[in-house]
C-alpha cells in the first residue's frame, strides 16, 4: 500500500498490492486520469503525461491551453466548458448558468481514513487516504476527490465532497461519486438485472459507442438494477484477463454509467442518480457522496469477487455476527403466509426443534388487524386474536421449546387502513392534492422528517425491549413516487430521496447501537435493496423471494459475483416452488440454501418422517460447514447460465485445509465422459480427501486435471462436497 506524489512530474501514484490508480495534473490546472491496472513498480511514468488525444472540436483555449476537452480523460468531469461526456459535477449558480471549470489547488495524503457524515462507508485503520483539492473558482465551490486505499485489500474507496466557501446559494444537479476514464479495450462490459423474484441476473455485452445506463429512481436500489459495473477484456474469464468492479455503497436512487466515446475512449461513472436530484448549498455548507468501490483485478473476474468479498467482511459489515454461525432459522411465511395463531407457530416451533433448527422467525401479519396485505403497516402492535399472550408470552414459548425467537418488520410503510395513517395522514410520502400512488396497498412514511423517525425509532425499540426477540426482518415492499413532502420546502424537494436514505440510514444506526446483538436482515420484497449501504447496518440481506433453487442459481451467481455468500439470505422451500411452481428434490433445494445464510421457509408440521430426518442431516452438515462458508475464498467453477446443464461452486477455507464443492445439475445429459472439474485456490502440495470416503487427491492434480464429476441422475440433481486436506505425513512414502 502507498500513496505517492510525485512533485517534479505532479503526478500522483495509489498503490495497492496488486494495482496501481494514477493520475496527474496537466499544465497545472487540469487533473487528468493517467492509469489504473496492474501494478506499476517504476516511479518514472512521466510519460504517460499528459494522455493528449486527437481533437475532434476545438474547444476553450484558456486554461492551459487545452484544446481537447472533448476527449481529456479527466479525473472529475465537470458540465459547461465543452466536455460533451456524461459528466460527474454539474452546478447551477444564481444567475442560473451550469457552468463549472475545476482547477487543481493541493492535496493531502494522510494515514486513516475518514468517517462520511451520515453515510455507510468501509472503515478500518490500517487505511491511508488522498485528497485533492480543485476548486471552481467562479462559484468558489471546494471539490474534494478522496481516495482511501487498506493495506489488505486491492480495492480502491472513492468519495468526493463540495464545499461552498463562497458568498451565494448554489444549487448541484449532479455530483457523483467517481469517474474513470481509459482507452477502450474491446471491453466488455457486465451488470445485473431482474425483477421481483429473479434479481441479480448476470447480462454480458460488449462496449458500444454511445452511453449504457444502469439506473434507479425508485427511490431504492431496486430489483431491476444494481449500482454495480463490471468491464473486462475480451474473453477474460473466471482465471484470466482483466477486471474492473465499480459498486457503489448505496441504497437509494443511484446511476452506473458507461460511454464509449468518438476516439474510443470509455468513460465510468457512478453515483447519486442525478434524476429527480437538486442539492441547495448554501455559503459554508457541503455535500458528501455516497462512496464508490473500485477493483481491478489482472487475474480475471473471481479474483475481482473475492477482492470485493474480502473488502466488505474486513472493512464493511459491523454486526458482531459476521464471524458468528447464525442459527438456523424456520420463518412462517410461506408456510401459513397470513392465516397463524400462537398455536401454530409454537407447533411449527417444536417440530423444528427436533430436526435441529434454532430460531423460529415470525413474518407478517401479527399486529394490527392484518389478515392480507391491505391493513395495518404503522400499527405496530400485536392482533390479540392472533397471539392473546402478545409477543413476550410467544417469545417465551418459543424459547420454551428449545428456539430463539425473531419477527418481520416494515417500519417504512403505512397502511392507509392503520390507525397511524388517520392520526397523521401527513406522515406519508405525498403531493398535497394529489391522489397517493398505491403499492402493495401502502404508501410510504417520510423518512425525511426527524418526527417519523423518531416514532419509528420508539415503536421498534419498545416492541424489542418487550420481549426476547433476538433477529428482525426489516422488508421494504414498494417504491418511493409522488415525491413530496410537508417538511421539506418547495426549493428543497430536489433533496427529497436522498434525505429519505439518510433518514433510513440514521434509523438502523440508531437501531444498532441500541440493540447490539441483534441480527437484523434487511429485505425489500425479496432482493429489492441488497447492497453494500445496507451491509452496513445488517450482516445478511434476503437475497429473493425466489427460493427455487434453479432459479436461484442465477440469482446467487449474480450476488456472490461481489457480495460474500454469508451475506446471502437463503432459505430451503417446498416443491412445488411457490414463485414458479418447479419441483426439485430436497436435497437440492438444501444445498443452495447452504451457500448462503440457511434456513427454512415451509410447514414442517406437514413434512413427512423421511424428509424430516434428511432436514436434520442437512442441518448437522450446515453447522459442520457453515464456516466454510462464512470465512472462505468462493471461486465460481462453472456456470448454468453459460453451458445451460451444470452449476458449480467452490469455497476453500482459510489456511486451506478443507473446501466445499456443490454441483447442481439443471438437465440430465447423456454423455460418454465424465466431467473434469478444474478446482482452484488449494494447495498444490497437499492431499485432499473426500470425506465420507478414503478418496484422496492432490491440489495439484485438482487443479490441473480436475475433479472427476459423473452425471447424476435426472434434472435438477445436485451433490455438496467436503475435501480434507490430510496430515502433512500422509503423502510421504
Ligand atoms: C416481502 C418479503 C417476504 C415476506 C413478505 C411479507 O415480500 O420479501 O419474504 O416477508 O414481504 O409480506
């Protein structure tokens, strides 16, 4: 790790231990980006300076002498003197001109990294963090371009804030959080997509020309999208070719932006999504963005992956669970959805017991007078005709039988049907005279107002000091529209969404602090809102509402692509499949369940005695593995998506001495051989044995030739394997 500058060529070197970020101030004035790829061990790259390119259009003459704007690759873009680019700044003044030139002033390198007021952000000591200083000098604005880099990670912390130091109000339309500009490679570029219930979905397709979006003004990161963008080489793959990751710690309305431009060269941003966004700075006020994570990875895409996995375990997720086997839970939801009573869950509880769950975790329709969907959010108070003994005697009970015991939340939301809507019908998200857009029968409460959060605050707090509950399911199950707000001015409303994350975000802070050894998932209708900002506050997020395990092959391949599998809300259904009606064996629906968090989502009461007794086998193999899990290197050995029979995952512990392998097969094929599965990340040197049997293997053999994988029978068949790694005596003669 280290960060240089390098005064004689004003050019400043990031380091990481794999990577070098570089960029240096053209003619004094101009910070232009200059490289960003593998490592760079000599210092003298003045040559790369400055990147000219070919003017297409003459552009302003002043400052510098600069006749390329058009194509400069600049560090941060600004809007309004002739870079015609997607930019990263743009500010309205009084005068209502959007014109921003940004000067190179200074810069800072310090040990640490800084706090971003009332945002999530990676953290840790063992940090060292730039700051260059450009200024607008019209306006007086202070940009600030921070970059944070840890000395166990490849990763790259970029944030940048504006501060008015001059005499007038101005207004910011667009300031994200980075930009990278570089010459095009016939790169390729890859995000994630879906909808409710198959979020994720991993979409290849080369760079064009012109700009590709990925987007959300939904007022959360959304099911459609993600704030996440990979570019890689041509043909790179899981071990080879370059990788860029671009992911930004947010929960709300962002834009992932790639353009190619006329002389090829590609330009990355990412940040608040400009779209519905105006941030009034007055004289001596600032504005932080949300911080973006950069990786680049010279040994291909998994090598990437785990750069981010490693990342956001080390230096972004809090909870004192992330290193903690999380009990394995049971929720009702699909197993009653709103039709249970005290009775019932305790049943389920006891039946779960004996397999070997832990907590039994109660969904919605427990307060208020919730029988569907179209009542009572707000009202959160327990339905005595559910639970007469409310939630300290279920609780009780539950933990009476052997299980810990968690409820469903949505504190965001509001029934118009709840006593909370008629007694402060102002408190929901809306344009006064306007009819509220519904969804899912709810409006949404304005998180930013202080008093909404602070009821909110109080009802949680007083609802998990009543009784031992010891994990929460915070879902979020619409969009934010009609934006609007009775305490927001008109000139403000521009602040709107993102006032509303940061609302959110200091409610789970607070939520946090006060409950410390609470395990909070976060969830918006299935996978509405999985991502890093939320990773912050909750060590686990429910990852879909699709717990079809073919299907979720996708959607996990798409996840753990940048997020840990311990991140990864997982959950074992009933076939037929409630989303799509598949049916698949157990078996496989357990081993996709355990790449990531584990659970149940099902009436065990109405299992048979056969599949009862294969749960608690799952379950023993859960706590023997969990770990692996949890802690270790995942490495994506192949992909349904791509050969359309077989999926198939590695994870390798730490120190290497034992690893998983689950292999899930989508479609029988008849064929003469057997696969060859190459492995990866295991000792050369060492033997392996395959537990359960007296199979022993070299890593290198395992690398090189492969495991040998014979064809299961039938569609949807699947196999979770443990290697051991043997005494180090056993290999000898
Ligand atoms: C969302 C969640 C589900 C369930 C329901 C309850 O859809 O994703 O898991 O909690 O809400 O209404």
């Amino acid at each position: 790790m280290g960060i240089v500058y390098q005064e004689k060529s004003e050019i400043f070197q990031i380091h990481t231990t794999n990577t070098t970020y570089m960029m240096g101030v053209y003619a004094g004035v101009h910070l232009q980006h200059l490289y960003y790829g593998r490592k760079l061990t000599d210092p003298n790259c003045a040559y790369l300076f400055p990147r000219k390119e070919t003017p297409a259009v003459l552009h302003s003459m002043k400052r510098g002498g600069v006749d390329f704007f058009g194509t400069m690759p600049f560090e941060y873009p600004a809007f309004g003197t002739g870079d015609f680019r997607g930019t990263a700044l743009t500010v309205r003044s009084q005068g209502g001109h959007r014109i921003c030139s940004l000067a190179y002033e200074g810069y800072k390198i310090t040990d640490g990294k800084p706090r971003i007021p009332g945002l999530p952000a990676t953290f840790g000591d063992n940090a060292q963090t730039l700051e260059v200083f450009l200024r607008e000098e019209a306006l007086n604005l202070k940009v600030i371009l921070r970059y944070s880099v840890f000395d166990d990670s490849d990763a790259i912390l970029r944030s940048t804030t504006v501060v008015n130091e001059g005499q007038e109000k101005v207004y910011l339309e667009n300031v994200l959080s980075a930009c990278i500009d570089m010459p095009n490679e016939s790169y390729e570029l890859t995000t994630l997509h879906g909808t409710w219930a198959r979020e994720r979905n991993m979409v290849k397709r080369p760079v064009m020309p012109g700009k590709f979006t990925v987007d959300s003004v939904a007022g959360r990161t959304s099911h459609e999208n993600h704030p996440f963008m990979m570019v890689t080489s041509p043909g790179a793959t899981q071990k080879q070719g370059d990788a860029y990751g671009i992911n930004l710690v947010y929960s709300g309305n962002f834009l992932a932006q790639a353009e190619l431009g006329h002389l090829d060269n590609l330009r990355l941003t990412i940040g608040v999504n400009p779209e519905g966004f105006e941030w009034p700075l007055s004289p001596g006020e600032r504005f932080d963005t949300p911080e973006a994570v950069l990786v680049y990875s010279a040994e291909g895409i998994g090598s990437m992956t785990r750069t981010f996995h490693n990342l956001y375990r080390n230096h972004l997720i809090r909870s004192p669970y992330l290193h903690r086997e999380r009990p394995i839970l049971i929720n009702n939801w699909e197993a009653t959805y709103f039709d249970f009573n005290e009775e019932k869950l305790v049943a389920i509880a006891r039946e779960a017991k004996s397999v070997g769950i832990e907590m039994l975790v109660m969904d919605d329709g427990w307060f208020g007078h919730r029988n569907n969907d179209e009542s009572s959010l707000g009202d959160w108070f327990v339905n005595p005709e559910k639970l007469p003994g409310g939630l300290k005697q279920l609780a009780e009970r539950i933990n009476g039988e052997g299980l810990k015991f968690g409820i469903w939340l949505e504190p965001e939301m509001v029934s118009p049907d709840s006593e909370l809507y008629r007694k402060h019908p102002d408190w929901a998200i809306q344009v006064p005279g306007r009819e509220i857009t519904m969804g899912r029968h709810q409006y949404v409460l304005d998180l930013t107002r202080q008093e909404v959060c602070d009821y909110l605050f109080d009802s949680i707090a007083s609802i998990l000091h009543s009784a031992n509950i010891e994990y929460v399911k915070w879902d979020m199950n619409r969009s934010l529209t009609d934006i609007g707000s009775a305490g927001l001015d008109s000139v403000c409303m521009g602040q709107f969404y993102h006032r509303y994350v940061l609302g959110l975000y200091s409610l789970q802070e607070r939520l946090v602090q006060e409950f410390p050894d609470l395990l909070l998932e976060n969830c918006a209708g299935g996978g509405g809102r999985f991502d890093p900002g939320m990773l912050y506050y909750s060590p686990q997020i429910w990852t879909s509402d699709n717990m079809d395990p073919i299907q979720r092959l996708l959607i996990q391949e798409g996840t753990a692509l940048v997020y840990p599998l311990s991140t990864m809300g997982a959950h074992v259904c009933v076939a037929n499949n409630h989303c799509n009606g598949r049916v698949t064996p157990l078996h496989t629906r357990a081993h996709v369940a355990m790449a990531g968090t584990f659970g149940y989502e099902l009436d065990i009461t109405k299992m048979s005695q056969e599949e009862r007794t294969q749960c608690a086998q799952f379950n023993a193999k859960h706590h023997q593995y969990s770990h692996i899990n949890r802690e270790g290197d995942y490495y994506r050995i192949a992909s349904a998506r791509e050969n359309g029979v077989y999926d198939c995952w590695q994870v390798v512990g730490r120190g290497q001495t034992e690893f998983l392998l689950t292999y899930v097969q989508v479609r029988f094929e008849s064929r003469s051989k057997r696969l060859q599965l190459r492995l990866e990340g295991l000792q050369a040197d060492a033997l392996y044995r395959l537990s359960g049997t007296e199979q022993v293997y070299s890593g290198d053999a395992l690398m090189k030739a492969g495991y040998p994988m014979d064809m299961l029978w039938g569609d949807n068949n699947s196999v979770l394997l443990h290697f051991e790694k043997l005494p180090e005596e056993a290999g000898k003669e």
